[in-house]
C-alpha cells in the first residue's frame, strides 16, 4: 500500500521506517528541512537502538523517500498517518493541537482521492470528530477524507521492536471499510497473532492516555511509599518486591526514585486532566494532580538528600550527575528528572558535572549552564558527591572501587535504586537512596574526618590497578579507570 507518514520525529521516522520494513511504499513527509536531508541519507536524527539499521534497509530498498512538501505526501498516499508533536499548551495543562491541525489544513486542499487519515499522535479524547469535521470543509468537493485514530504505544529504546512486535493494535474506526483497510496495513503484524482491538474513536484516543496515566500513578504511588519509607525505617526496595509477588499488582514500574520525565507521560497526564474538566468530570481524574506532585516532589527530595550529604551547603562543591537523559537508551532530555536535580543544584551554587553515554548534546543544548563530559572519569573526578540518575547499563557496569580512587569523596546517591549498594559500600562509598534506609553509612563530613582521610592514604599509597576482573558474563573494562569497554554497537547491549 502507498502510505505517507507526516511528522517524522521520534514517533514518525519509526513508524514509517518500519511500515517500508513490511512492504509498504512509504512517503515520510516534514517541515524541517535538516531533519529530512539526515533522514534521506540514512541518519536517524536522534538515538534509537536499531532504527539506523531498519531505515538504511528501507532506504535500498527503495520502499522509503522524504519530502517537505505537503502536496506530495497528498498525491502520494492511500493511508496518510499524522505523526506530530502534540506539546503542552503554553499557559495551561491542555495539549497544543496546532501542528495536527495544520497538516489537516494543509493536507486537505491537496488530497485526489478519497483516502483514510489515521491519527497517531496523543491527543484529547473528542479529537477525531474535530478533525473529520475540519477536513470536509477543506477537501474538494468530490474527496473525503476518513478519520481514523490508532494510538502508539512506544518506549524510547525498544521503539522499533514495539512497532514490529507491538503487544496490541488499537484502531478506532468509523466504518468497516476504515477497519479493513488498517488491518491491511498491518497485515504482516497481525499475521504473527498480535491482538487488534477494533472500536470507536473516542476509545481509541482514551487508550493511550489512560495507559500513561496508569503506569504514572504506579510510578508515583511507589515514590510516595519511599517518601513513607524514609520516615518509618522501612525499605522501598523490598516492600516492592513483596508488593510485586502479588499477580494482580506486578513488580514492573514499582522502582522508587528520583521519578519520570520524557515527552509523554508528564504532558499526557497533564492534558487528560484538562480534557476531563472540559468534560464536566475533572473530580474523576483530580488524583492525576497528585500523581504529578508526587513526581515533582521526588527531584525535590533528591535535592535535599544531595545538599544535606554536602554538609547543608551545595555553594562551591564539586557534584558529578550519572546520566542527562529522562530514560536509558535515548539522547531526550525532554523533562528529565536527572537534569531538573543537576539545574536545581548549580543554582544552589555547586559545580555541576553532567555525564551520559548518548544525551550529551542535547544536554548542552538545553542547559549550557552546566558541564556536560562525555567522558566518566573526567566527569568524576574530585566529585564530591555523585548522583546516579538515569540507569544506563554502562553505569552498573563501573567499578566502585576504582571510581572511589578518583573522587574527592565516595560519596553516592543512587536515584534510580539500581546500582548493587552492598558492592558499592564495600568499596568505602556512602550510598543513600530515597526509600533506602542506610544506618551503617558513614557521615562523609563527619567531625573527624575518617573516611576521608582513610580514602586520601588509599589513593596516595596505592596506584589504579591496570587490570580488573570483570564477573562472569559481563563486559570488560577497559585498563586503568575500571570503566567499562563499551561493544562496538551499544545496540547490540540492548
């Protein structure tokens, strides 16, 4: 089938990639010219495991080309998926529609034939009937344009493999001639027996947002167990465990820390809000406010632990901050909790180094007030204090004990509670974790001094090893820094 995918940012570039990889003549359609030339000559314009690949395969094959041009993508496709950024609207909770509306506007004029329009991107429960409304006072008189809506469920890292292998296709339709074409497009997915839930398209527009706001409420209703934790003695860490043995509640996303962060679930639980008091039943979901203060207060939390482990006083001391992205395997820094904590800091005056194994430049650009490294030990060293942010697997892989050699103090706080702490103390770090209780630690700035002083005799009477072991079945490090030797391609890791 000849579809055109408009949008192609995270969501779209993915999206029209893989529909080529199944045998579609696919068109990718933008206004940002830079994005479409990288795209053209087989660069993803950012990082995801995997796409580089599928979309050089799709490029050769000839199934797969770019434009700029709206008019194009109009005479191109059958099946036209919109694929824009639906932000939060400046000044308010609710989401920005502007960039949908304007590919129906500039879409509809163009359009030949009568064709199906499928929504992919998030967007208020109501929006089909919007835009199919929309659409027939902009095509020819002879055209219509068929709305559809048919939700994304993507994570960053894993988005090629949830668009191939998706664990459910939601359509929402109108007629069944709608319904059979979306079926025919994904017929090569279907066939592999992954569910296809047919309804209507108000469903269809609350699926996602629902989903997001439930995997955030459970995310938050963790993070408020910690804060619980904290104040009881008790351990987060095991409390989800046992929470987690229990089937009709599952361990995933049961992780206490520093919170979520990305493009989607914030504004998305932000914009459901919105919608449900436009509504008349915001008391419905007015738990999702909670849910977002829970989240805020986590980053909040963190700073506090972070200035009270530097003696109540961040102003001039040394912070190196593990990771810049909101999750692993990305470069988005959109909302990221791990950047929210480094900007909080260098405003209460620390030196702020910002480490991360992809997001770097991104990074920059959003906070050049910080000193972004892409390098860990440089990034490290004289840190007085650590914080681990975002769980990259290169950060489980360092060793303590090295790293305790090149920081001024050994000093951790693991934000995302998913570095082995027993390991890291043995090492002679001090390692906090919201939820965590650590009676045994050592104050890094106690009255005497000890662990500094014992950590200072260490590294002047004992050089970096040249070689470490490393555990079975994990990578090696890399001679002298005990940082980890990274495979050529980081996507083979994951």
């Amino acid at each position: 089938m000849r579809l055109t995918v408009i949008g192609t940012g995270y969501l779209g570039a993915v999206h029209a990639a893989c529909m080529a990889e199944i045998g579609h003549d696919v068109l990718g359609m933008d206004v940002d010219v830079e994005k479409i030339t990288a795209l053209t000559e087989g660069q993803p314009p950012f990082y995801e495991p995997g796409l580089g690949d599928v979309l050089t395969r799709a490029l050769a094959s000839g199934r797969l080309r770019f434009t700029t041009s709206l008019r194009e993508a109009a005479l191109h496709g059958e099946v036209h998926f919109i694929c824009v950024g639906t932000p939060q609207r400046a000044g308010s909770q609710a989401a920005d529609l502007r960039y949908v509306d304007a590919v129906a506007d500039g879409l509809a004029p163009h359009l030949p034939a009568s064709c199906l329009v499928v929504g992919k991107s998030t967007v208020p429960v109501g929006t089909t009937a919007r835009l199919t409304a929309r659409l027939a006072g902009l095509t020819p008189a002879d055209v219509r344009a068929e709305v559809a809506w048919n939700p994304e469920f993507l994570r960053e890292g894993f988005a090629v493999e949830d668009t191939l292998r998706p664990d459910r296709l939601v359509a929402g339709v109108t007629s069944r001639q709608a319904d059979e074409t979306l079926r025919r497009v994904y017929a090569p997915i279907l066939g592999t027996g992954v569910p296809y839930i047919s309804t209507d398209p108000n469903t269809a527009e609350l699926v996602k947002v629902a989903a997001n706001s439930f995997l955030a409420t459970k995310i938050s209703f963790v993070n408020a167990m910690a804060e619980v934790c904290d104040a009881a003695g008790a351990d987060v860490a095991t409390l989800a465990d046992a929470l987690g043995h229990d089937s009709r509640i599952g361990r995933r996303f049961l992780n206490a820390g520093v919170g979520f962060g990305g493009g989607c679930l914030p504004k998305d639980i932000r914009a459901f809000t919105a919608r449900a008091q436009e509504l008349g039943v915001g008391p419905a979901v007015a738990f999702l406010d909670q849910v977002d203060a829970i989240n805020k207060r986590q980053r909040d939390r963190t700073v506090a632990l972070a200035r009270r482990l530097l003696g109540g006083d961040a102003a001039g001391r040394r912070v190196t901050v593990l990771g810049a992205t909101f999750k692993p395997n990305s470069d988005d820094v959109r909302d990221s909790p791990a950047l929210a904590v480094a900007a909080a800091l260098h405003g209460l005056g620390a030196e702020v180094r910002v480490h991360d194994p992809e997001g770097t430049a991104n990074a920059r650009r959003a906070h050049p007030q910080l000193q972004h490294t892409a390098d860990l030990l440089t990034a490290c060293r004289h840190a007085q204090l650590v914080l681990h942010l975002t769980e990259w697997g290169e950060y489980r892989e360092v060793d303590p004990v090295n790293l305790a050699r090149v920081v001024r103090e050994p000093v951790l706080i693991d934000g995302r509670n998913a570095l082995a702490h027993d390991e890291w103390r043995a090492a002679g770090w001090t390692v906090k974790a919201l939820g965590r209780p650590s009676p045994t630690d050592p104050l890094p700035y106690g009255p005497t001094g000890a662990l500094s002083d014992r950590l200072s005799a260490a590294r002047d009477g004992e050089p970096l090893r040249s070689t470490i072991a490393s555990p079975a079945g994990k990578p090696g490090r890399t001679a002298a820094t005990g940082l980890p030797a990274l495979p050529a391609s980081r996507a083979q890791m994951y």
